[in-house]
C-alpha cells in the first residue's frame, strides 16, 4: 500500500471561484491533494458581496471566520457571524453568507464527507449577480 504524501497548497496556486459570490478557492481537494473524505478552502467575500444561497445534500460543512463582519442566512433565518466564531452547517441545510461589514471578509471552509460525484455535492438556490451575467453573456 502506497502512503500518501503530505503536499502544502497555496491560497495563490487556487484559482477564484466567483460564479457564486464572492471569492472561493478550494484548497485541499482530491483534486489538489487527494483526500478521501471532504475537501477546505477559504471563501473571501467584499463589503456588500455575498456568496448565494445554496445546500450541500451529503456533506456537513464546517466555517470558521478569520476576519470581517458576516451574516449567514441558515434556513432564511439571518445570524451574525463573527472573527474567531466557528460554525457546523448540517447537512441539506440552506445558507448564504454576506459581508455586512466595511472590510474583505474570509472564511475557513471544510466540507464532508463528499459527495459521490462533485456535480452532486453543491445544490444552488439562488441565482446571484455574476451567474446571471454570465447567461446573459450566453445568450
């Protein structure tokens, strides 16, 4: 048996992921680093910006807020969400996060376990300000 070998990512190595609001880069991935059971990376998100409502149906996700002024939406109910506060989101719960502060916002994300297939593991709920500008661009 093959023992993986740990391998050191960097935030710069990830491409943005904005299609959902905000800045999102998934970090530690089977992709990146192989993992078996969920994946971390780091959401930042800008004054005013928000990362659209949307449900994980197989894994639970875990935040933790480096820095900035968030709200996060669970269920439609809004709750304050603070620097050095963690939070569990269990799994099919609906969230969104949403800077309501006057300064970048970043987040520590983990995720688990994963989906059968990373299609399945993201469910949206709302369409935000860049999807829409990008169907528009489609069309």
């Amino acid at each position: 048996m093959i023992k993986p070998l740990p391998k050191i990512i960097d935030l710069s190595e990830i491409e943005p992921n904005t299609r959902r609001g905000g800045d999102l880069r998934a970090m530690l991935t089977p992709a990146t680093v192989g993992s078996t059971s969920g994946f971390m990376g780091v959401a930042i998100v800008q004054p005013g910006d928000r990362i659209g409502e949307h449900y994980h149906p197989y894994s639970e996700e875990f935040v933790y807020v480096l820095c900035g002024q968030l709200e996060v939406d669970l269920d439609g109910e809004p709750h304050p969400l603070r620097p050095e506060q963690g939070l569990m989101i269990p799994i099919n719960m609906r969230h969104r996060f949403r800077n309501v502060g006057n300064v970048e916002a970043r987040i520590v994300f983990h995720l688990g376990p994963l989906a059968p297939r990373p299609a399945l593991g993201h469910v949206d709920t709302e369409e935000t300000p860049v999807a829409a500008e990008r169907e528009q661009v489609r069309s």
